[in-house]
C-alpha cells in the first residue's frame, strides 16, 4: 500500500540509448557487406543456348583469334597495330561500340592478352568472348 505522498513521477525522456546500439551495429554491418557487394557486380556473359535470343547493339564487330595468332578483324585479316586504329576509330564513333572475341581453344595465353590490353587501353566496356555450347 503506497501512500499518496509518494507518487511516482513519469519520465518524459527518450532513452536514446538502445537506439544508438542498433544504429551502431547497422553501420558495422554495412560496412563489412558494402566491399562484398561491389565485388560481386562482375558480369559474366555466359554461352547462349539455341533459345537465346541476341541483344540489339548499335555496333558490333567481332575480333578473331587463330592457332597460328593470325587477327581478323570482321573475317579480314588485320595486324595488331592497324587493328588497334581501326576499332580507336569505331569506338570514336560509337562510344557503345560491342566486341566479340573469338578464339581458337589452343591459343596462346599472351596473344589473348594482348588483344584484351588493346582493349581495354581503347576503354572498351562491352566486350563479349564467344563460345561454342556443347
């Protein structure tokens, strides 16, 4: 039995306090989660299938590769540097310009490099490696 001199006053404060730990741990989370999410934004252009159907481009050429490290540019044969003008040229023109390499499977690892060097030193976004389904 409580006598009525004794009343309990009412606190009209906010305890800010469990909502500054949730806040807290929220920002440790994001900051951990933040690197992995901007490492998985790598797109993968995986090999079409019979039922596929092809993307619209502005403009799309395609670069092949030959065992013997001969470059074709569109089925002509093409030198690295000349090919290196010709699609600086293209890309000038055409800032969405799309590039599908083709490359025989026994290839030489550098010979790749070199063409994706070519590349990306021309900052060409779209590039596409074909492949054969199975």
């Amino acid at each position: 039995m409580r006598s009525p001199a004794k009343q309990q006053k009412l606190i009209a404060e906010i305890n800010i306090t469990p909502f500054t730990d949730v806040i807290l741990v929220l920002l440790i989370i994001f900051m951990i989660t933040t690197p992995l999410i901007l490492q998985s934004n790598i797109r993968v252009n995986l090999p079409s299938s019979s039922s596929g159907q092809p993307q619209e481009q502005t403009l799309q050429i395609s670069v092949m590769v030959t065992n013997e490290g001969m470059v074709y540019l569109d089925n002509k044969p093409i030198s690295r540097k000349s090919l290196k003008t010709e699609i600086t040229r293209l890309h000038q023109a055409n800032p969405g310009l799309e590039v599908i390499l083709f490359s025989d499977r026994m290839v030489r690892f550098k010979d790749l490099v070199a063409l994706l060097d070519i590349f990306n030193e021309l900052g060409i976004k779209n590039l596409n490696i074909a492949t054969r389904t199975e």
